[in-house]
C-alpha cells in the first residue's frame, strides 16, 4: 500500500535530511517510487555534510542536487548549527515550520528520533516532529506572515540500521519495481564521496532485501509513523506481513 492517500496526491512530499545523503540512503527509493507515480517531493537538507571525513562541502552539495533530480525532486538546504553541531532549540523548529507552511505538505518525511545514532539525525527527528506540530499555531509571531497548516502525517525514516526504533513496527513500502530501485541505486551512487571506504549502497540493499523477504516481497522500505495512522476501512490498512 502507498503512504499516501488519494486525497493528498496534489500535495508535494516533503522530506528532512541532517546531511546531503540522508534522504537517499534512508529513504530514496520511497521517494521514487511516489515521484514515478506523478507526485512532487522537496527535500530540505539541514547542514551540507562538511564535518564528514570524505568530500568538501560544496562537492557533498552538488551529489545532493544530482541525487535529488535523479528521484525526481526538488531541493534546498538550510543552514541550522552545521554538521555534527545540531542542537534541539525552538529557533530552528520554528524555521522548518516555516518550511512545512511554505509547502502546504502533507506528508513530512524526517530522521527517526531515536537515540544512538548519528545525533544530527536523531535531533533533526525531534526538530521536525516540534516543526510539524508548531506550524499547527496561528498565533506564532514569527510565522504570522504564512498561514498555519497541519500535516496529514509524519514519518520517520532511519538512515541506518542504528536509526531504527526498537520500540515500534513500521509500516512497509513495497520498493520492488525495477525502475523504482535503479533510481534508487543511481541517486545513492551519486554520493560518490562517501562510497570511498563504505558500501552503503551494499548495505542499504541488504536492509530491503531482508524487510521484503519478511513481507514476501523483493524489496521493502521501512517507515515509522509519528502517531498511529487512521483508515477509512481495514480493507485500506494492507496486509501484515508475515511471510514465514
Ligand atoms: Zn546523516
């Protein structure tokens, strides 16, 4: 089943990134699989990767552009504290608010705010889940001039496997479509800086792999809801997947 219902496709996907990969690794085949079925999706790029021990700031920048236009969205990049540097503070929640008004979104995409993992991803996980909730307040002085909007629904996504709450299910995204994990694969090799000494892209198939094999499918994405999600009927739920 898609994350997204009939009543939002006019809606662009809005998603969060700590670092110029963030967004692909984590969850780049999602974001092509809803692109390819006619959907917009923004990225916005919290810091541009420069504490990272391979590329420079502004090659990390262009990577990102070019993995972005690969899945077929658009992209920004807002300067916070820096990579490595990110701190939980009101100023910045406030800022990406301001982002989720501009967008009109739907459906917002971020890291998981879970512990022990890189800290830029886990407090850009609690940035926007404040962000979401805020850009709710109409009477917020520094929004006043956008108006206030609610989200439909915010998911998280983990980078790696560090990322993944231990705590909830997530919800599965079938990923299987040829062209959908070939943009995929290209966006994230488009991060040639950081493929130097790690395979990341090795590894992020592998979690696909093992999440669809546990679905019965070739390859799945996982995403953890904020909140429990609301449907129409079970018949919209989708099925579990239990496949052993
Ligand atoms: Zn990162």
């Amino acid at each position: 089943m898609s994350a997204i219902s009939a009543n939002d496709q006019c809606a662009p996907l809005l998603v969060f990134g700590a670092h110029p990969d963030d967004i692909e690794f984590g969850c780049g085949a999602v974001i092509a699989a809803e692109t390819q079925a006619g959907r917009a999706a923004h990225f916005v790029v919290c810091s541009l990767g420069e504490a990272g021990t391979h590329g420079s700031a502004e090659q990390r920048r262009d990577e990102a552009c070019r993995a972005a236009a690969l899945l077929g969205a658009t992209i920004e990049f807002v300067e916070l504290d820096g990579d490595s540097h990110l701190e939980v503070r009101a100023v910045h929640a406030i800022k990406l608010a301001g982002i989720i008004r501009r967008l009109r979104a739907s459906t917002v995409l971020a890291t998981t705010p879970t512990e022990n993992q890189h800290s830029d991803h886990a407090r850009l996980g609690q940035l926007v889940r404040d962000a979401a909730r805020i850009a709710r307040y109409g009477g917020l002085k520094e929004l006043i001039d956008l108006p206030a909007h609610s989200i439909e629904r915010l998911l998280f996504y983990a980078v790696t496997p560090d990322g993944e709450p231990r705590d909830l299910a997530p919800i599965l995204i079938d990923i299987s479509a040829s062209e959908v994990s070939r943009a995929w694969v290209a966006a994230m090799q488009a991060h040639g800086s950081q493929a130097a000494t790690r395979s990341y892209v090795d590894l992020q198939l592998t979690r696909a792999r093992l999440l669809g094999a546990r679905a019965g499918i070739e390859y799945a994405m996982a995403l953890y809801p904020n909140e429990p999600l609301v449907f129409e009927s079970l018949a919209a739920a989708g099925r579990g997947a239990r496949n052993f």
